[in-house]
C-alpha cells in the first residue's frame, strides 16, 4: 500500500508543480491578486507530497519491501537500519526523488520565509520553481520511477554498493544535493528579475541569503565527498579530479564568485547583469554536471548503469531550462539599467577582480572535463585529463586570487587609497613572508611554497580585518568587547570562511608533501617510511554484522616510541561477491598516519601481506577548514540584516482583485 501512496503522492506533486508554474504567472503578468495567491498554497502543498513520497520509499527499505525493484536492487534482509535508508538515494532513481524533493522544499521556504518580498516578485520566483520541479517529477514518473514493481517480489533484495556503506556516505548525498538546488532559488530570483526587468538593491539582498546557504551546503558536501574518498578508497588522495568531483566544484566556483557579486548589487547597485548572469550559470552547472554524469555522458566512478531514454530526457530538459534561461537573459538583461560607478582601486574593483579569477578557474576546470568526451564524441579517440593538467592550470589562478582576496575586505567602497590599506596589513604580510622563507626550505615544489605563504596571508589579514574593527590593542579590552558584541555577524563570518580557504590551501600544500610506500612484509617484519618504523604485528579474522573481515595490526613507532597502533582490514560481503578495504588513520591534527591492508600472496603457513602506508602531513586542515568556511557562511546568514532586512522598494507592482 504504501509504495502506491507514494507512486499517487509523487504524481500529485507534478500536477501542483504544473499548477504552480503556471497559474502565479498568469496572475502576476495580470496583476491578479487571486492568482499569485495560489502561489505559495501549491509550493506548500508540493512540498507536502513529495516529502510523502520520500517517506513511503524509506518506509519500503525499512520493511524489506521487495515487491518495489529500488529496495530489490539496493537492499537487503541483512543490512543494519542506518544503510538500508541511505539506499534509498544511493541509485538513480532514489537520487532523483532526493533532488526533486529538496527542490520542492526550496520552493516551499520561499512561500514561508519569503512574506515581505512584493507579491508579484514572490509569485514569478515560486513560478519559477515549480516549472523546474515540474520537470523532475515528470522524469521521475516516466523513466526513472522509484516505485516501479518487481513480479515476484524475491525473498531478499541485491544489497547496496559496499563502498556506500559508511556513515560518512549516509549524510554526503543529501547535503550535497542541498547545495546543488539550493542555487536553483537565486536561478529563479534572476529569472523573476528578468521577466520584470528590475535588479536592485533589494533583489540584491533578497537574493544573497540563499546564495550563502546553498555555498555553505554545497561546501559542506564537497569536503564530506573528498573525505569520503580520502578515507574510504583507500587511494591516500583526497581529490582525483573525477567529473563528478569537479562537478561539484564548478558550480562552488561560480556560486563564490555569485555570493561576492549579489554583495556590490546590494551595496552599490553595481554589476548587475553579471550577477544574473552568475546565478543563471550556477544552477546550470549544477544541473548539468549532476545529470550529464548520471545519464553516463559524461564517465564517472559515480555514473549510474545507462539508459537511453534518460538520457534524451536529461539533455530535454537541460536544453529548456538552461536554454530558455539563457535566451531570456539574451532578451531582457539590455533593459536593466546600470548601477553606480566605481573606481578600478576599491572593494568593487577588488571583487570584480574576485569574480574574473574565479570564473577562469570555473573555465579551467570545466575546459578538463569536457574535452575527453568532445574527442570521443568527433573523433572517436579516447583521452584522459588528470592532475597534472589541472594543477598547472588552476594553481597560477588561485594564487593571485589568494593574494587580492587578503585585501578585499579592508578595502574601502567606491574608491579607495591603497596606502592606508597597507598600512594595516603591514604585520600580516610580514608573517607571509616568514612562512614563504620557511618553505623554501621545508618544501620541493615552488607552487606549495608559494600557496603556503599565501595561505598565510589570509589567514593573518582575515585576523587583520577583525582586530581593526575592533581596534584591539588601540583601546582598553573592555571597549574592543563591546564592539564586537556590537558589530554584524557577517563581519565574523566573512572572516572565518576567508580563514578557512586558508586552512585549506595550507592542507593541500602540507599534502604535497606526503610520504607513501607500498611494501610486502611477513608478519612480525618492519618498514621505514617518514623516520618512522611501521610494524606489521598481527592479522587475523573477524567477523561484521553483513561481512566478514581480515584485521591486520600495524604499530609506528617513532626512535622505538609507539605513537600509534593502526587496524586496517578488508571485508567480503558475502551477498554483493565483493571486498573492500578499510583504512585506519591516526591524526594529530599536524600529520595523519595512514594504513592500508592489501591482498594476501604466499601460502598459509608463511604468508606476506601488500601494506599501504601513507604519511601525510596538515591532511586534516583541508576539511578542518572547510569547516570553517561552512561555518562562516552559517554565521554570516545568521546575521539579521542578510536573513532579513532587505529595503523595501520605492516603488511596487500594483495588484489588481479581479473579479
């Protein structure tokens, strides 16, 4: 019964997204207040069933619901509670009913939180959304039905993918996807200003707050995912410059670069057309990078099985969402008036500078992933673009894009004298030069030497910019606490996430820097790596609630000191015929000691074991500062000024009561 709840729930939400697309349209292009009304009723009422929808499939996994081929599939009697939900959204189809739903609950904050935006603006940007979740759900219903029967229901489903089956993994996909729909709202904020031909400094602060939520999720979702492969894959890397890795990066580059521009919209009505321009290409990318790697256009270690029918229906709906985005900004962005000037020296100039950078790197990137399948497209031949392209291409970027982003915020609007500037950041660049000696000398490789000083630099000019406005040293404590009480939490949080990009340059430099071996050793026997002694002192059997498992114990020691004693194993899952490896990492917060078991050579009565070791300094600080930028963000959005206060406008729509 409740997989047929869930089937009618899902189509009932299609209708209610058609309505919604259409009806708030009507009415606002008529001024009808009766019309727009309807607008947040039906994103409401979408919201509503979709989450029905969803909650009827993990109730099928729950209780082994074998009848529904995703449980089949992606389940099993045996699995724990936590993998059998996770299941729902770890294939195509369970993924797509998580991204429609999310979607659909987008569009139903908008109608709850979004009551002070002028009635005809709201009506546009839930219309908006539901014509987007309107294509979703319709794909859904047609080629990728997450509800579709199996006759006769088998006793017992496939079980999930056991890489999938980590805690980490359980939370990834869902954030994520939050991160990825989060910018389909400034999509249709963009779109709504588009159609009424009107960007302001109200839309401009309207339209940032779910900017920065959709980065701050989106963040998040990007260090779980090169967590996950860090310490999942056992690889010993945390970036593989898969497509679906820079998928996901794209559109963060481009929703920075969005976040920064919807800024000067708000402050000086400056770069407005570019800033729609940024909020139209960010959940573009989102959309086609997801869907062309799950259409298996694009080849993928993340790419579900491939299906033709899908595959025409992804590029469908590509080609009439980004298309029409794309030919209406071509229409009407001319009509939008141009906002304040600006001097080339000042914040303004400074973040256009910011957003030319970033979208270089975005083309860099996106330039990588495309080019294999164009070749293999025209030309039949097939190539492969890996790290070494990459880091030659974006490296040079980012650094300068370091450099300028330690200014920015001690910049001031419209026009600015460089000398009072550096003045105040005499001491943070002081400290970077210390750092760029002192890796000089530590470090092999010129670009870690110079992303290491550079990391430097915005760490300690963030730091700058805090104790400048609070004048700390230059007034009694007490005075420097009240003004941090008083001053915005958005001046924090721009702060720590710039901090955070920091931490995180610091991690990636720290890693080029790591120590590997792979080695073949008895039991009892031991390897050098990192002025450190790795001892292989035990392997043995065990046994997981649906795998059974072979424990190796692994001691370091450091001049005979044990530091840590490390238990790598791999695991057979019986009813999937496959193993995977279990990797153990010690951290201390500088360093991560890192060990993999491999496979088994020799007889039983004397055997050798493949050990993987990895010694890799500052690992952790990656996602430690992603964190932290998360983190910046949330307190940044937590500020009332950006989650509320947007300025009314001078002048509104009139609506008419038609009768």
């Amino acid at each position: 019964m409740n997989p047929e709840l869930g089937n009618f729930a899902l189509a009932l939400a299609c209708c209610m997204a058609a309505g919604q697309a259409i009806l708030p349209l009507i009415g606002a292009n008529r001024r009808d207040a009766r019309l727009m009304a309807l607008a947040p009723a039906l994103a409401v009422g979408q919201m509503i069933a979709l989450i029905t929808a969803f909650a009827c499939l993990i109730h099928a996994a729950i209780t082994n619901d074998f009848s529904v081929q995703n449980v089949a599939a992606n389940s099993a009697v045996s699995k724990p509670l936590l993998y059998k939900i996770t299941g729902v959204w770890g294939n195509h189809e369970g993924s797509v009913l998580l991204w429609a739903m999310i979607l659909s609950i987008c569009g139903g904050a908008v109608a709850l939180f979004g009551r002070n935006l002028p009635s005809a603006l709201q009506a546009r940007v839930i219309a908006v959304l539901g014509g987007v979740a309107a294509g979703f759900e319709l794909f859904c219903l047609t080629t990728s039905n997450p509800f579709a029967r199996v006759w006769p229901a088998p006793l017992d489903g496939q079980g999930m993918n056991p890489l999938l089956q980590d805690p980490g993994l359980a939370f990834h996909p869902p954030i994520l996807y939050t991160g990825y729909v989060g910018f389909a709202v400034p999509f249709a904020f963009a779109i709504a200003a588009l159609i009424e031909g009107r960007v302001d400094a109200a839309w401009g602060r309207w339209v940032r707050p779910w900017a920065v939520a959709a980065w701050c999720f989106l963040t998040c979702g990007i260090a779980m995912g090169s967590w996950w492969s860090y310490y999942v894959l056992g690889w010993g890397g945390y970036w593989f410059w898969d497509p679906v890795e820079n998928a996901s990066l794209i559109p963060w580059l481009t929703g920075t670069a969005l976040v920064h521009s919807a800024i000067v919209v708000e402050k000086r009505e400056a770069l407005k057309i570019w800033t729609v321009l940024l909020a139209i290409g960010t959940f573009s990318f989102s959309l086609s990078g997801t869907f062309l790697v799950r259409s298996g256009i694009l080849n993928s270690v993340h790419a579900f099985a491939n299906d033709p029918a899908r595959g025409v229906f992804i590029l469908g709906l590509l080609a009439l969402v980004i298309g029409g985005s794309l030919l209406l900004f071509a229409i009407r962005a001319p009509q939008l008036t141009t906002g304040g000037l600006f001097s080339p020296v000042s914040r303004e100039g400074l973040l256009v500078l910011n957003n030319i950078l970033l979208c270089s790197i975005c083309a860099v990137v996106l330039t990588g992933t495309m080019y294999p399948p164009f070749m293999s497209l025209l030309f039949g031949k097939t190539i492969s673009v890996g790290k070494p392209f990459f880091d030659a291409t974006t490296i040079p970027l980012a650094i300068p894009l370091m450099v300028f982003m330690g200014f920015g915020p001690m910049v001031p609007w419209k026009r600015a004298q460089m000398w009072p500037v550096l003045r105040r950041l005499w001491w943070a660049a002081c400290v970077a030069l210390v750092a760029l000696v002192v890796a000089t000398f530590r470090m092999r490789d010129i670009l870690a030497v110079l992303a290491t000083a550079t990391a430097v630099w915005v760490i300690c000019s963030s730091i700058a910019d805090v104790a400048e406005r609070l004048r700390l040293f230059r007034q009694p404590l007490a005075q420097s606490w009240q003004r941090a009480r008083s001053l915005p939490r958005a001046v924090f949080g721009a702060a720590l996430a710039h901090a955070g990009v920091g931490i995180v340059v610091l991690g990636i430099a720290g890693m080029s820097q790591a120590a590997h071996r792979i080695v073949e050793v008895h039991v009892g026997e031991s390897e050098m790596l990192a002025g450190d002694s790795w001892t292989l002192t035990d392997v043995h059997p065990a046994e997981g609630p649906n795998y059974s498992a072979l424990v190796a114990t692994i001691e370091v020691r450091h001049n005979g000191r044990l530091i840590t004693t490390l238990h790598p194993s791999k695991r057979t899952f019986a009813s999937q015929h496959q193993t995977t490896t279990e990797v153990a990492i010690h951290t201390n917060l500088l360093a991560d000691i890192y060990g993999v078991l491999g496979d088994r050579h020799g007889d039983d009565a004397n055997p050798t074991y493949v050990l993987r070791l990895h010694y890799n300094p500052l690992a952790p600080w990656m996602w430690l500062g992603g964190l932290i930028m998360a983190f910046g963000g949330a307190l940044s959005l937590s500020d009332r000024r950006v989650r509320v206060g947007a300025p009314r406008r001078a002048k509104t729509v009139d609506v008419v009561v038609v009768q």
